[in-house]
C-alpha cells in the first residue's frame, strides 16, 4: 500500500498533513505525561503532610504508572481516530479540485508539440518584423538620397531659369541663338580643324615615302 | 456514517467547524475513558486516606489537560494560519463541484509543468508581435509610395533640364 504524500495538500497548506498531525500528537502525549507527573508529586507533597501513613512513594508510583498506561492506550485509539478524520475531511484536498493558483494547467494545456507550435510561429514573427524594419530603414535612406538629388536638380533648373531671366532683362532675346550659334560654329571649327590635322598627317607620310 | 438520500442535507459544516468540533470529541472521549472512578482505582491507597483531595487533584488534572491541548491546538491554528486557509479552501471545494474528472496534479517534472504557465505570456508576445508586424507593414508601404513617387519627380525633373539644355544648343 503505497503511502499519500499529500504533496498538493503540502502545496496548499505548507505543510504536509501527516506532519501537522505528527506534531500534534507529540504535543498531546508531552502534556499527558506533564501532567501525570504534576499529579504524582502533589500525592506525594500531600503525603508527606501525613507522617504517619503506611503509603509509600513507590505505591504512588506503581498506581501512576497504572493510569498513565491505561491513559495512553485510549490516547493513542482516540488519537487514531481522530487523525483519520482530520486527513480525510479536513486537511486534504478533493481529487477533482484544482486550486487557483494552477487555473493555467486547465486553461492552457498544451502538448509539447503545440507549445513548440507557438514558440515557432513567434519567431517566425519576429523574424518577419526584423525584415520590415530593415527595409523600412532602406527606404528611408532612399528618401534621404532623394532629397539631396531633387535639391540638385532644382538648382541646376533654377540656374537655367536665371539665365533666361538675364537675357530678357537685357533685351537680348536673341541671345539664345547667337550663344546656340556660337557653340554650333565652335564645334564646326573643331571638325575642321580635326580634318586639317588628318589631312596634314597624310601629307606628311607622303612625303616622307617620297 | 450513512450516505445522503431522503429528506435535504444542511449544508455541510465547513473545515474549521469540522477541525474544532474533532478535538472536542477526542477530549470529551479521552476525559471519560480516563475516569473519577478509574482514577481514584489506580490511586486507590491515596483515595482511602483523602477522598475529596482525590477529587479535587483529579479535576485540576482533566482541566489543566484539556485547557493545554486546546491551546497547543489554538497555537497550530495561529501560526498555520489554519483558520483562513479552512474557510478558503471550503470555497475553493463548493466551487469545483460540479467538476466530475479529476483536476490537474503537478506532474513532478517541471518542464512540463511550466509549459502551461508559459503558454499565456507567449499568447500575449505573439498578438503583440502580430500587431507591429502590420503597423511596420502599412508604415512601410506609405513611405514606398513616397519613394516612387520621389523617384518619378527626379526623372521629370531630370527631363526638363535636358530641354533646356537641348534649347540652349
């Protein structure tokens, strides 16, 4: 017959039934005997008020004995009793009873494997997340860079806008053109210029084969 | 004791009543299988010579046991606290009555056990990682709309400028 450890009633109580019941009964018996020893030595005071009885200390003793055995006997049956009550009724905790402080083990009660379902999914989650930010990140960075160019652009567009307003505020209108004439005319002499390098250079092997 | 049946059962005592009204009983049994007579019986020398000395030793004994295991009793109580823990406990039990199975018993081995305490915070971890997931998601997408929206203004931009080169050549 294995022995209730009564580990949840422990729990509740901290303390374990059989211990609180163990303490108690060591407390009892302690008195009884306490008392009993009371008792023997007022006899035996009381006696000595009497010189000349035939009792002796050791009768005394005797009949002491006597009543603390038949005491004890009834004791420790009564005592019995009494802690089979109190375990069943008292100090235990029915088997259907779940205390509060567990309500999580009726609520949750997951496997290994759908605990491991759930710790998988939030790192999967967080995973997802970390891969958000960073790309938040880059495009912000792309906003940043944006910034800067478009603020380029506009001023090379502003500049451009400068000039024209220079060239009507000075009433040359035709400025555009002639500059637009110029730089025609220049790359022009670059070609020619480029052509009579050439032909120069053939000249030249010419001659020299000659 | 006999089972229930027949006409409505009272509600049944609660565990401090059932603790208090246990040690009466054990001293009310203790005091008389431990009787006057028995007594003055084992002390019968002493009885012969002084009967009402007798009586009154005897009286002082069952009183002075009695008070003593009362307050060894009383001592239990105060320092286990035992009376509030009684009263909870017969709330904890009334509640669960209509429970049939029986409840979740710590299973000794703590791995297990501090899977289903666990549970409830990761439940809270991951609606909360759900939740800045699709802000960052939304967030994300509203500033990848300015970034092509960004991208379309520097190609116009970069258009015109080439038209004014283009005009100014």
């Amino acid at each position: 017959m294995s022995v209730d450890p009564m580990a949840y009633e422990a729990q509740f109580f901290g303390f374990t039934p059989q211990t609180c019941m163990l303490r108690i009964y060591i407390a009892f018996q302690d008195y009884l005997f306490e008392m009993m020893l009371v008792v023997e030595s007022v006899i035996l005071k009381k006696l000595d008020g009497f010189p000349g009885c035939k009792i002796s200390p050791f009768q005394i003793r005797k009949s002491t004995e006597k009543f603390l055995l038949f005491m004890k006997e009834h004791f420790d049956k009564l005592f019995s009793k009494m802690e089979e009550v109190l375990l069943q009724l008292v100090l235990n905790i029915p088997k259907n009873v779940l205390l509060p402080e567990d309500k999580v083990h009726e609520q949750y009660p997951y496997s290994k494997e759908q605990f491991q379902a759930l710790q998988d999914e939030i790192h999967q989650l967080q995973k997802q997340y970390r891969a958000e930010a960073s790309a938040g990140q880059a495009l912000r960075a792309e906003l940043e860079e944006q910034k800067a160019v478009r603020a380029e652009l506009e001023k090379i567009l502003q500049w451009f806008d400068g000039l024209e307003n220079i060239c009507r505020e000075h009433g040359t209108g035709n400025f555009k053109e002639s500059f637009a004439f110029l730089t025609r005319n220049s790359k022009k002499l670059q070609d020619v210029l480029k052509d009579v390098e050439e032909k120069s250079k053939k000249i030249k092997k010419h001659d020299q084969l000659l | 004791a006999g089972g229930g049946g027949g006409p409505p059962v009272p509600a049944a005592p609660g565990r401090a009543q059932v603790f208090t009204t246990v040690v009466d009983t054990f001293l009310e049994k203790l005091a008389a299988a431990g009787s006057y007579q028995r007594f003055a019986n084992c002390y019968r020398c002493f009885y012969k010579l002084q009967p009402e000395m007798t009586r009154s030793i005897y009286d002082q004994f069952i009183s002075q046991l009695q008070s003593s295991i009362k307050e060894e009793i009383q001592e239990v109580k105060d320092e286990g606290n035992l009376e509030v823990l009684f009263n909870s406990l017969d709330k904890i039990v009334e509640e669960a009555k209509n429970q049939e199975e029986p409840a979740w018993r710590p299973s000794g081995i703590p791995e297990e056990d501090v899977r289903s305490a666990m549970v409830p915070y990761l439940l809270k971890h991951r609606s909360y990682l759900r939740k800045v997931l699709k802000e960052k998601e939304e967030e994300n997408r509203k500033v990848a709309e300015s970034v092509l929206a960004g991208r379309d203004r520097i190609a116009e931009l970069q258009q015109l400028i080439q038209a004014r080169k283009h005009a100014w050549q």
